[in-house]
C-alpha cells in the first residue's frame, strides 16, 4: 500500500502543507529602527522589539512543531503498519520538520536585522 490508498492522509498532508504554505510569511513583527523617525506604527516604543520578536520565533517554532508531531503520530497510524507508506510518512515528517527549523533561522534572523539601522546609509 501506499499514500494512495489512504485518501484521508493524503488530504491531511495537502491540508497541512497549504496551511503551511500560508503561515510561512514571517511570523516575526517587523519594528522600526528606534534611532531612525519610525514609521508611524508607534512599534519602537515597546522597548522589547529584538527580543519580542525571537520569542515570536520560537513560539512559532514551537506550536509548529507540536502540530506536526500530532500530525506525524495520525499519519503514522492512519499507515496501519503498511512499511512503504510509513517510509513515505518518515520523509514526508522529516522534510516538514526541517522545513521548520529553516523557518525558525530566517525569523531569528529576521529579528537580528531589526534596530540595526542603516545610519542614513
């Protein structure tokens, strides 16, 4: 057997991957350099920019991780012991998994970038 034969998981995989798709704008909050003008947002004044923001990312790293090990353990399941669609549900989970950690790094690295300023540069 493989994914084709299970229908449901397949769904669950394409429903998590477009959920994914859509979340994988940055889930960091971009804030104003507190050194240049701003821009309107008022978003400098919090104090806690570079640090609110890597917390964002690793909240964010972490509900994703969570939602997909609970998806990971149905997957696994909904295989029913099949070896090649539990092969294909241990790719599928490991590329997911990096997947995260690669959005984990670009938002932290997002974070780094802010309050750099540029120095009228």
């Amino acid at each position: 057997m493989s994914l084709k034969s299970h229908p449901k998981l397949v769904l669950a995989v394409l429903c998590l991957s477009l959920f994914a798709i859509a979340g994988a704008d940055s889930n960091c909050a971009k804030v104003s350099d507190p050194v240049s003008p701003g821009d309107g947002t008022g978003l400098q004044a919090s104090g806690g920019g570079r640090s609110d923001c890597m917390k964002a990312c690793t909240r964010a790293k972490n509900d994703a991780k969570r939602e997909e090990r609970d998806l990971h353990r149905d997957n696994v399941d909904a295989c029913d012991s099949d070896p090649e669609c539990l092969r294909e549900e241990a790719a599928r989970h490991a590329a997911r998994m990096a997947e995260i950690m690669r959005d984990f790094h670009v938002c932290r690295e997002d974070c780094h970038e802010q309050g750099g300023g540029g120095g009228g540069q």
